[in-house]
C-alpha cells in the first residue's frame, strides 16, 4: 500500500466503524448578519456599492496615512505595487507592461470593490466605505482619469470610463 492512499484508508476504516458518524460537530451555521459581513460584492454596473462619498483631497489624505508606505508617493509603486502610471506599456511588445490601475484595469468598481476588501494590507477591511470612495477618487485622479474636484460615490463611480475599458472580453453566455 502506498503512504498516499493510508489516509484513504484511515478514512474508510473510520467510515465502517461509525467514528465518524459520532464525531463533534465543529463551528455553527452560520446567521444573516454573518452572510452579510462578507456578501460585499460591487458588480462592474455598481450594485453593491454602499452609501458614502469621497473627494480626491479627502483621498490624498487617506492614501498618505495609510496606503503611501507600501505604494509610494502619488502611487509610484515602491517598495511595492504601482497604482499610476504604465500608460502604452500594454500594447508594447519590447518592454514589459506595466498594468496599473489607470493602464489595466476595465472598471473603477473593482478598485473599490478590492481597496474595501483587502486594503491596507496589515488591516483588511478597516477602511470606511467614505475613505474607500476618496482613495479611489484619489487613486482615479492620479491616472488622470477624473478630475482633481471629482466626487465618487454609487452613482459616480460606475460611470467612470476606464482607458482599457475595452481591453477586456465578456465571457460568452455559455461559458458562465
């Protein structure tokens, strides 16, 4: 008998023998407010997106407290990933692309959707949904994508045009 199918083994032993049948029960189901802690999902048309508002002055602020220290200044990327700039890098086979917010991504709800689930990095989630709404602002205007007087909330957000918008296909119907 291979050492790869003991466990396989020790698993159908304990199956004939009822063990598992009388094992405790770990955890419990799980209630509403639990499912609604992390049903958070922002679509690319907006739903999901909660109340709040932030300006790109409001962002600035945000972004230098608690996002500078791994993205750099105005988002330069050091030490770690950059969020302005790489614009022409994706359709340039001699140099390496450079995918930021502004050169890669298809839909300003998604940099909400992620900043508000995993940013920053040392505390997830932590962010208001107003300083979510200012960091993207702030995040936007730096890839000169809205203005520096630009306002994100729900209604805003999603009409923001992306420059690579259209860089990226639907999946056919059949394929979901």
């Amino acid at each position: 008998m291979s050492s790869r199918s003991l466990p396989l083994a020790g698993f159908f032993a304990l199956l004939a023998t009822g063990a598992l049948a009388q094992a405790p029960k770990f955890g419990s189901p799980a209630s509403e407010a639990d499912i609604a802690a992390w049903n958070i999902e922002i679509s690319p048309d907006g739903a999901g997106l909660p109340p709040g508002a932030g300006t790109v002055a409001g962002g600035e602020k945000v972004f230098v407290e608690k996002c500078q220290a791994c993205h750099g200044e105005k988002g330069a990327g050091k030490p770690n990933d950059q969020l302005a700039g790489g614009f022409g890098t994706l359709a340039r086979p001699d140099q390496p692309a450079v995918k930021t917010v502004g050169s890669f991504w298809p839909y300003a709800t998604t940099l909400f959707d992620y900043t508000r689930r995993a940013m920053p990095w040392t505390a997830p989630k932590s962010l208001t949904d107003s300083e979510v709404y200012a960091v993207s602002a702030y995040i936007l205007n730096l890839n000169g994508i809205v203005p520096a007087d630009a306002v994100m909330d729900a209604k805003s957000l999603p009409k923001v045009a992306m420059p690579n918008r259209e860089g990226f296909s639907p999946f056919p119907r059949s394929a979901r």
